[in-house]
C-alpha cells in the first residue's frame, strides 16, 4: 500500500507555475527545489513535482501531451466548504488560470474546476461530511447535478 502519492506535471515556465499555486495557497519544499523541478505540498501524504518541460521528458519516452488541448488527467483536491470552492477558483482566475468546466452541484458535494496556466486541469471541491442522502447512496437518481 502505497503512503505518499506524487504527480508529476510538465511545466513551462517554473516560476510562473511556483507563483500561481502560491496565490492558491500552496506551499514548496525547498528541499526538492533547483531550477529544474519543484515539490508543491498538497498534504503530508500528497505532492505536485513541477517539473519543467525538458527534464520531464527525461522520465519518459512518451510524446509530453499538450495539455491546452489535451486532457491528460484531472487533479481534485478538496476544501472545507462551498464557498472555499469558489473562493479557490476565483483566485486561479485572477491569478492567470483560465476557466475550465461551470461548477456542478449534487447538494452533498460541489465542485468547480479551472486550468493552470500550463492547462492542466484542476478540480476544487466540497462534500458534506454525513455523504451522499439516503436514496442516493441506495442507487437513486439524486447523485447528479441539481438545478
């Protein structure tokens, strides 16, 4: 079983990648930080290598995908309410994000989504803590977005 989890993502412009998840609140090891790289702490389990695009690709023999017109992945992470949702993506909007899906709500969880300057995808999100109502959980229809 695994006790930490790192995602590797191919960045551009470091700096520029190390500012924006700044203004989002996010902190750096130093330890793991030189011109080439960065690790971005997510959690005490969780990290993000920011990786410039050139040494990326020395850890793989793959083509690096475009992410302004791919979608490689999705990284959600989560936040203590609704309104920390909003907040999160207003901030990677003004801090030089871009829009990515409109927010969906499913009454117990709520989310809303941006790219990063490189356009990977992010998901903020909120659940309640007491989960998903009742008939939900039992396999009824309330589990999709609410009007």
């Amino acid at each position: 079983m695994a006790t930490q989890i790192y995602f590797n993502l191919p960045v551009k412009d470091l700096k520029r990648s190390v500012d924006f998840f700044t203004a989002l609140g996010f902190s750096f090891n130093p330890d793991y930080t030189d011109e080439n790289a960065t690790c971005m702490i997510i959690n005490e389990n969780a990290y993000v290598m920011l990786l410039v695009e050139s040494f990326f690709k020395t850890f793989t023999s793959k083509d690096v995908a475009d992410s302004k017109g791919s979608a490689e992945t999705i990284i959600a992470y989560s936040v203590d309410s609704r309104e920390a949702v909003d907040e999160a993506v207003r901030t990677a909007l003004a801090s030089g994000g871009s829009p990515s899906e409109k927010p969906q709500d499913y009454g117990f969880m709520y989310n809303h989504s941006f790219q990063d300057p490189d356009g990977h995808l992010w998901e903020v999100m909120w659940m309640d803590p007491a989960g998903p109502p009742a008939e939900s959980a039992a396999g009824g229809n309330s589990a999709g977005p609410q009007s």
